[in-house]
C-alpha cells in the first residue's frame, strides 16, 4: 500500500495583503501528477484545508475544484480537521464525498470508533486501518477527564489527548491486531519546530503532547499543524508533512514535500520525502537605503512567479529623509514585474527608532494572531509572573469560545 501524506494547505492565506492562490494551484497540479506516476493508493490529508474557518466562496471552489480531479486518479482519500477548519463546513458534503472515495472528519466522533477508517483492496481484504484524528478541540477533550484533578488547563488538554490515542489504539490492538495501522494528528508534538505562520493552538503550544501518547501499534503517524516538515523524537515514523508552500517569509530557506509511506506489511514500512517544486520566491534584502536599493536592481528572480519580497534598513543615525528616502524607494518599485514588495521597516542604530507600528516594533498588525497581540499588550503592563499567567489562560479560553462558535 502507497500512502501520501500532506497537510496545512491553507486554502486563501494571505501573505502580506497577497493571496497565495497561484502557489496552492500549482501545488495540487504537481499533487495530481505525483499521486498518478507513484500510483498512490491513498491520500491523508492532516488538517488545516483552508486558512479561515468562513472561507470565501472562491476558495471553496478552489478546494471543490481539486477534489473533483482527485476524483479521477481512483486513490482512496481521508481529509482531517485542523484548528483553522470549520468542522460544520468540511463535513457537510461528506456523504456526497464519499461516493467519490473521499472520507472526510471534521471533528472528533461521539463514538470514538467512527474514527477508525477501513482500507480494503480492490478485491474487498481489508489492508489498512487509518486512526482518523483531526485538530481535538477543548470540548472534545473535557468529557474524558471528568473524573481527574489537574493543575492547569494544559495539563488536562495533554492528558485528554493521551487518552483519545489510547482508546483507539487499545480497540486496533484488539479488532485490527495484524493488520497496518496508520494514525492522523493535529496537534503541537515536543520537540517540534515552528515557523511564524502558526496559529497558538492549545493553550499557546503549552499543551505540547509526549511521543509517548503514540502507541507502537501505528505502523505511522501523520501529523499535521507544524509547518517545517520535520521527524520528531528520531522517529521516521512520526512525522509532519509540514504545509507545501512557504505561509510566511520564516519558511523562505525551507523546502517543502510531502511524504511517500510505502507499507508492506505490518511493521514493514518505508518512508520517503518527496520534495515540491518551488515556485515563489521570498526573499529579504538588508541593509541601508542605498545597499537596498541597488541589491533590488540587481537581483534576478529563479522561479515562475513573481518573488515576494521584505525590506529591512538599517541606517546609523534618525533622520526623517531617510524615512522619506525608503518610502520613495518602495514606490519606485511598486510596478515591478520580478517582484512584489510585501514588507518593509526602517531602524535607526542612533536617535529615535521609528517603525511602522511602535506597539509591534515593526510588525503589521494583520501579521500577528490575537495572543500575539493580546500578549504585547501584557507586556506594556506592570503584571506579576503568576497574574500573567491566569489572564493568558482566560484569554485563551474565551478565544477558543469565540472560534468554536464560528465552526
């Protein structure tokens, strides 16, 4: 069995007020191609199909659109819930969907079993049993820990996912014992490294779960959510797929796949990365206004799409020309054609730091998630160690209140 692993797409990200829609089209083309040559028998997809839980009526048909060629290479498909997706809008179609091969789990099932998807083969055997498990909401989590005492909310979130993988392992142990079993995730595994493009997903990534919770039985386990692909805890068999293109400019030297699971037997795996082709380039140029100004002249993109690119200038003492200086610069390349400039920020080594935003020394507001800007403005407050600690927890439960509504 051939399984393609995948995740964080994030259909209708906007990078910098710039949609990345000609990156995400390219990417299912490419996916079509490989699932078609590796004749892949099934498609996981681990979460966060699209960046807004009310995504446009575009994007929809963006992912609509996919799913109908998809469709046509006869490879099995299981899409998983992330924390950015809308529970409510990726299972609405599922009946509809699975007449195509398309199994879709927005949230997790009262009856936990319903998670556990049959693969069989063409002749009916059953070949491979798949933990379906998406982004596992704070509310999914409460009713398993009843009967517990905890410390904090973290802790509770952590052992409410240790024993959602407990419980579905113990059933594949019993029902599924010889047969290869696969599990999905959505979650912050310890050890993970992050990029700026994720989202605080429970309690700010300090519910980080153990490798631990993974019982041996998965023959693999998909993750989804980080957006490096990477291994964790040594483990080629835990793995994020990591998202296919680059969400912000912390991903610009990363590269991109998604991830070939051969299984042969159970216990007998084979995993491969299989890189994406780049298309955009995100590029940084550092340096005074003048250095700046003559690195964009010079440079000479690789890749088919128009590069995206970030200013930083750095001059020695504050002058408001020089400010002037650098808004002209940005003005004269508006129109280029090798490139867009998405961002761009001034620093001064002497003299007052002017920046586009003194609050988030640089940053623009539409870059940061709310506990970035809700944690900045703790940080402008005189608060003790352990009050700050209780209104981030408040904090992030009402947001989580305020986002599950939305789905």
């Amino acid at each position: 069995m051939k399984i393609l692993h995948t995740a964080d797409w994030h259909i209708g990200k906007i990078l910098h007020k710039h949609a990345l829609k000609d990156e995400i089209l390219t990417f299912f083309d490419w996916l079509i191609k490989v699932i078609s040559e590796e004749q892949i028998n099934l498609l996981l997809v681990s979460g966060d199909i699209f960046d807004l839980a009310n995504p446009s009526s575009k994007d929809r048909e963006t992912y609509y659109k996919f799913l109908a060629k998809l469709a046509g290479t006869e490879t099995q498909i299981i899409i998983t819930g992330g924390n950015h997706d809308s529970i409510n809008l990726l299972d609405a179609p599922k009946e509809l969907l699975e007449q195509l091969s398309i199994t879709v789990v927005g949230g997790a099932k009262e009856n936990i079993e319903d998670q556990l998807i049959e693969i069989l083969n063409p002749q009916g055997k059953l070949n491979l049993v798949v933990a379906a498990v998406p982004f596992l909401r704070d509310k999914d989590l409460r009713n398993m820990n009843t009967d517990k005492k905890f410390k904090n909310r973290e802790e509770a979130v952590r052992e409410g996912i240790k024993q959602h993988y407990q419980k579905l392992a113990e059933i594949c142990e019993r029902k599924y014992k010889n047969i290869p079993t696969v599990a999905t995730g959505h979650l912050y595994a310890t050890g993970a490294i992050t990029s700026e493009s994720e989202r605080d997903i429970q309690v700010g990534n300090q519910a980080a779960v153990e490798l631990n919770i993974f019982s041996p039985i998965f023959d693999y386990v998909a993750l989804g959510h980080i957006h490096r692909p990477q291994v964790i805890g040594d483990n080629e068999r835990i793995r994020y797929s990591g998202s296919p293109i680059a969400l912000s400019f912390s991903e610009k030297n990363d590269s991109k796949c998604v991830i070939l699971v051969e299984i042969h037997a159970k216990d007998k795996v084979v995993v491969k990365p299989i890189s994406i082709p780049k298309q955009r380039e995100l590029k940084k140029f550092k340096g005074t206004n003048s250095e700046v100004q003559e690195k964009l002249k010079n440079y000479k993109p690789e890749y088919n799409l128009p590069s995206f690119v970030e200013l930083e200038i750095i001059e020695e003492t504050y002058s408001s020309v020089l400010i002037a200086a650098m808004e002209e610069m940005v003005s004269d390349f508006r129109e280029e054609e090798r490139f867009k400039i998405l961002k761009n920020k001034i620093s001064f080594q002497k003299g007052q730091n002017d920046t586009a935003d003194l609050f988030t020394q640089g940053e623009h507001i539409e870059d940061l998630s709310p506990v970035d800007v809700f944690n900045k403005r703790l940080e402008s407050e005189v608060i003790d160690v352990e009050k700050t600690k209780l209104l981030q927890d408040a904090f992030l439960e009402i947001l989580e209140l305020v986002q599950s509504e939305d789905q």
